[in-house]
C-alpha cells in the first residue's frame, strides 16, 4: 500500500497567507483612528482653554460681582481682619474675568497629564500670541474712522476697549508667567513622586501659580487704573486679591475630581513621554 502525501488545499494556503495581511491593516486602523482621536481630544481641550482665555480678556473687569456674603459668628470675628470684612459681614467678590479662568488651569492640567510638558507649554505660548493677535485687530478697528450714522454702539465700542486693552496686557504679563510655573511645577511633582499622586501635582501647581497670576493681574490692573474709583488704596487693592485667591483656591479643590475623572476616562489617548501613568498597576 502506497502512501501519498496529502495534497495541499489552497482554500486553506490562501486563508494562513491573507490573515496577517488583513490583520495587519485592521491593527493599523485602529491605530490610526486612536491618533484622530487624540489630535481631536487635544484641540478640545486647546479651544476649551483658549476660549476661556479670551472670554476672560475681553470682559475682565467690566463688571465685579458677588458670590455670596456671610455673617461671621463673633468668636471667628478675631480671626478675620477687617482688611477683607465689613463688620462681621464677609463677601465673595470677584471680577466676573475671573469666572473662567479656573477652566484654564484644568484644561492645562490634563494637556500636561495626557500629553506632555512640551505640548502644554505650547498651548501656552499659542495662548499668549492669540492675545498678541487680538490687541492688533482690536487696535486696528478703533484707529479706523467711524462711519457716522451706522454704527450702532459706538460708546459701547470706545468703553469695552479701553478696558480689554489694559485687561489683556495685564493678563498676558501674568498669564505667561503663572501659566510656564503651572506647567513646570506639575511635571516637577510627577516626575518626584514618578506618576503617584495626582491630586499634589494638580493643587500644588495650581495653587502656587494661580497665587502669581492674582498678585500680577490684579496688581498691573490697579497701577493701570483699570479699577473702579473705590479700589484707591493697598488696602481695597489687598482685598481684592485675597477675594480672588480664595476663589481660585477653593475652584483648584473642586476641579481635582473633575480632574481624576478627566486623566481616568481618557487615558487611553494619553501620550506623555515622560512614562509615567496614573493607572498603572504601581501607580496610586
């Protein structure tokens, strides 16, 4: 009895040989739609910052309002100065400018957890040439003649610029500093506690720059007379800035769940080169 090798069956040859080919295109797609993804995510998270960037800009300190007052009991009242209270009445308040710029701080803190030092400082510097931007086009409509006759709200015109000229100086001055120290500071505490901890590198950072950033802007703006006519002394000048602080203190608290949700729901995008990752097995 004869043995013959078995003959090979070329439906079979054909499936082996195609697999890896067509494995290998669907590996590349789904890296492919992984990169749009992310280049999506990342300009989300860019229009989000440079939105709040010029809203705060435009409408800085047009207007100052209250967040919310309170009655001090009177054995709190010592520890209180008078400096930031009338009476035993303390109130909340606070350039509405300043409503959006926490958003600023978090959208930095997720490009900086996500993507890395080098594409946050870059968001950064885009940031502080789109102001540059926007106080040649705004120059450049109130050098124009007015056509007399059709504008509509020319005295609203004059007035919002006035204000956003020295607003916008004021904030990029402040801005580009405290922005590069939130954006170093945060890759300082990863790279020290090596990805653990995200809530110190989220509020240490913050904390610290946003401290800068309220010193300056608020400083700049008093200096500059872009203050109402009750803000005429350092003291009125402290109280406003100690307002501010507070606000963006406690906003720097309340972000960091936000925060922790935002770095776990996108992780899958993130591409920091420094290597560490909040969700790894031996990262806290």
């Amino acid at each position: 009895m004869s043995i013959h090798a078995a003959e090979p069956n070329p439906v079979t040859e054909h499936n082996h040989s195609a697999h890896p080919e067509s494995y290998g295109r669907m590996g590349e797609d789904r890296r492919e739609r992984q990169r749009y993804h992310r280049d999506v995510l990342f300009l989300t998270l860019c229009a989000i910052f440079l939105t709040a960037l010029v809203m705060g800009n435009i409408i800085g300190t047009t207007k100052f309002v209250t967040l919310f007052s309170l009655t001090i009991p009177d054995w709190l009242l010592p520890l209180v100065p008078g400096l930031v209270r009338s009476g035993s009445t303390y109130a909340m308040v606070i350039p509405v400018g300043l409503l959006a710029f926490p958003v600023t701080f978090l959208a930095t803190d997720l490009v900086s957890e996500l993507f890395g030092r080098k594409r946050a400082q870059l968001l950064v510097w885009v940031g502080f040439f789109m102001n540059i931007f926007m106080i040649i086009v705004m120059s450049v409509n109130a050098w124009l003649p007015n056509a007399f006759g059709v504008s509509g709200g020319l005295e609203l015109f004059d007035g919002v610029y006035s204000f956003f000229i020295g607003n916008t100086i004021a904030s990029m001055l402040a801005y580009l500093t405290a922005q590069s120290i939130d954006v170093r500071l945060f890759h300082f505490w990863k790279d020290l506690t090596k990805g653990k901890h995200l809530w110190l590198r989220n509020n240490a950072s913050t904390m610290i720059s946003q401290m800068v950033d309220t010193v300056a802007i608020m400083s700049i703006l008093y200096f500059a007379g872009n203050l109402g006519e009750s803000v005429n002394t350092f003291g009125a000048l402290l109280i406003l800035i100690v307002n501010a602080y507070l606000f963006k203190f406690f906003a720097a608290l309340f972000d960091t769940p936000l925060f922790y949700a935002g770095v776990k729901l996108l992780r899958r995008f993130e591409e920091d080169p420094s290597g560490y990752r909040l969700y790894d097995e031996k990262a806290g």
